[in-house]
C-alpha cells in the first residue's frame, strides 16, 4: 500500500514539474504559416500614391507593391476602396474616390485590376469599407458636397452628424443610412470577386455621442452589422465580413463597437482584428506590458466556434520617438515578439497597418527580424 502512495506521489510530482516547464519557460517560436491570415492594409494615403493616368500605369504600380510584400510570407492585402463616401471602384451610388485619383473620371476599374493582380500571386483581397465616414478635411468635404448623388443630406441632421470643421459621419441611427451602406456593400460583392469586406474602427467618433447612450450606440451599429453579414452572406456565402475596431476595449463600447456581441454570437462577423497598436514598453519606466495586456484581453472575451480573432500591428511605428510608447524606438523586434505573442494566445492572423511602411528602414528591419524569427 506505501509503495502505491510513493508512486502516486512520484507522480504527482512529476506533473506538477512538466507543467511548471510548461507554464514558465519560453514556447519554442511560432511560424508565419501557423497564421491563416497574414495581411497589409493598403490605406488610402497608399493608393494615393499610385498612378490612375491609365490602366497600364496603375498595373505596374499595384504590381511592384505585391512584389514588395510578398517575400514577407503575406497572404492577404486589404484595399480601401471606400475612404469617405466614395469610391475607388465603378460604383452607382458613391461618387469616384476624388481624393485617391486625383482624376475627374478614369478609363478602368482599379478594384478589378487589384483583384486580377492579388489573384495573380495566389493572395486573397478584401474590399475595406469605411462606412460612416463621409469626410475629415475640406477635400473629402468638397468631393461629398459636389459630386455626391447623396450631397443634399449634408443639410439633414437626420442623416448626417457634423463634429468638427469639414468633418461629417453618416448618422448610425437612420434606418436609410443602414439601407445606404448595405446596399453599397452588395454592389461590391455581386460586382467584384473580392474575397473579403472589411470594416475598419470608424463608428460613433469622438464628438457625435450627442443625444444617444452607449447602448443605444451599439444598437444602431449592431442593426448594420447584423444587416451587412446578412447581405453579403445571400450574395456569396465564401465571402468573409471582419471588422478591425479599435485595440481599446472601453473606447470601442463607447464609441458604438459592441464587440462582446460581434465575438460571442454567430450572425454579426467572420473574424475580429483589433488594432493593437502600442508596445510592451511603454511608460516612462518602460515596463508596461501594453500590447500583451490587451491581446489578452481581447482573447479571454467568449467567443463563438465560427469567430475568427485576429489582431491589426503597428508596423508604421516602427521607429517612432513621438510618446511614452518606447518600446518602437527601443528595438526592432517589436512585431516578431507581437506575432509570437499573439500564436500564444490563440490568435490566428494578423494585419500589418500599412503598405507604406513596407518601404521604410526602420520597419524593413522590423519584418527582417519577422522572417528570422518566424519562417
């Protein structure tokens, strides 16, 4: 019988020491190819960049850009196609994106060139979609009120909220706002063989809570959300929606993102990218394990089995002196760490924010030591 117990107690022992190892010693490092979406976006700024004199011009531009991320084991690229009420695409209901092209009107489609590219290179695309957003300074605001189909809502207060100087959201709570950006949406997908729509964290801004609750905020947004998935699903059901909301929890529920809901309940979302956007040594005594705390916190939120939970990393601030966030200045090991945390917390993707930092020094180290670390 004491030989029993001794070995049980042997036993027990040696289970508590694995797990011990387990617990605290480092996890052998992850691989790019654990991650189902390895992404960039390509912001407006971006595609800004790039030539729309012609076709053949705007291909060999969109072409070098692949060029230059996929050695980066990237899989995906997240276009903005519609920055501020409009288009980048040939569209009925939002005017030519003005602000991108520059152009008056163009001679092709550019959504159809980078689809036909991305698909190309065996990447998938998704079609990013700022839905509230109607303008930020007086170009976006000019380009609205002059060549929107939709300019005269501008001067209903039912439709549109006005915070700042030349700044204007769609309003949330109309109910033919909602039905304005579904349908947009179903014009993408029943046009485009997008893989993806993409919403990114514009919903209620600071300035526009005005008149309404937190929860009512949520409400309205969730009315869209529910709608958009809907739609997109009876268009091509292999076509993902994700919403990359902002990497600050309080701020995403205050700002309408009921992300609680989008996570833990089938019918709203395919996956969730926050913007995890800071470091692990921030502050002034460089401690503060930001990043990790909160893709921890995003990661114990209940999540339904169809959910995927992705995170958005801040490859642009690779480098950057500008705050307490010391971590970017410190090294250039910040998203190689960022990756291996998030494959330990059950994280299965990432995006990259954005394509210009792909040419930069500072962030070019930073994916240099992605690669070594990760491959």
């Amino acid at each position: 019988m004491k030989k029993k117990k001794h070995s049980l107690l042997v036993i027990i022992i040696l289970l508590c020491i694995c797990l011990t190892i387990y617990f605290f010693m480092p996890h052998p490092p992850c691989s790019l190819s654990s991650f189902d979406k390895r992404a960039v976006w390509f912001a407006y700024g971006d595609l800004e960049q790039f030539s729309y004199e012609s076709k053949e011009s705007f291909e060999e531009d969109f072409s070098q850009a692949i060029e230059n991320i996929k050695d980066y084991k990237i899989n995906t690229v997240i276009v903005q196609v519609r920055a501020f009420s409009d288009a980048l695409y040939a569209s009925d209901l939002f005017p030519l994106s003005r602000v991108i092209t520059h152009q008056e009107s163009l001679s092709f489609d550019p959504l159809e060139v980078m689809i036909d590219i991305a698909h190309q290179q065996g990447m998938s695309i998704e079609a990013w979609i700022n839905p509230y957003r109607v303008s930020l300074n007086q170009a976006s605001f000019e380009q609205f009120l002059n060549h929107s189909p939709h300019r005269d809502w501008l001067e209903d207060a039912t439709q549109t909220i006005g915070y700042a100087t030349y700044q204007y959201i769609l309003n949330p709570a109309s109910q033919s706002v909602r039905d304005y950006i579904v349908d947009g949406v179903k014009e993408v997908v029943e046009n485009y063989d997008v893989d993806g729509i993409h919403f990114d964290d514009y919903f209620y801004v600071s300035g526009t809570h005005d008149g309404t609750t937190a929860n009512q905020r949520m409400d309205y947004v969730n009315m869209l959300i529910q709608d958009v998935y809907q739609t997109i699903k009876e268009a091509d059901e292999n076509v993902v929606f994700g919403i990359s909301p902002q990497g600050n929890y309080e701020n995403c529920l205050n700002d309408g993102a009921d992300i609680d809901t989008w996570l833990g309940e089938e019918g709203y979302i395919d996956y969730l990218m926050p913007q995890i956007y800071w470091s692990d040594q921030y502050g002034e005594d460089k401690k503060t394990t930001t990043f990790t705390d909160r893709c921890e916190q995003f990661a114990k939120i209940p999540r339904h089995q169809s959910v995927m939970l992705y995170a958005g990393l801040a490859l642009y601030r690779a480098g950057d002196a500008v705050d307490e966030d010391y971590g970017w200045q410190e090294n250039s090991r910040n998203i190689a760490s960022q990756v291996q945390i998030l494959y330990e917390n059950g994280y299965k993707g990432f995006s990259l924010f954005r394509y210009d930092s792909f040419l930069k020094e500072s962030s070019i180290q930073e994916l240099n030591e992605l690669l070594r670390q990760h491959a």
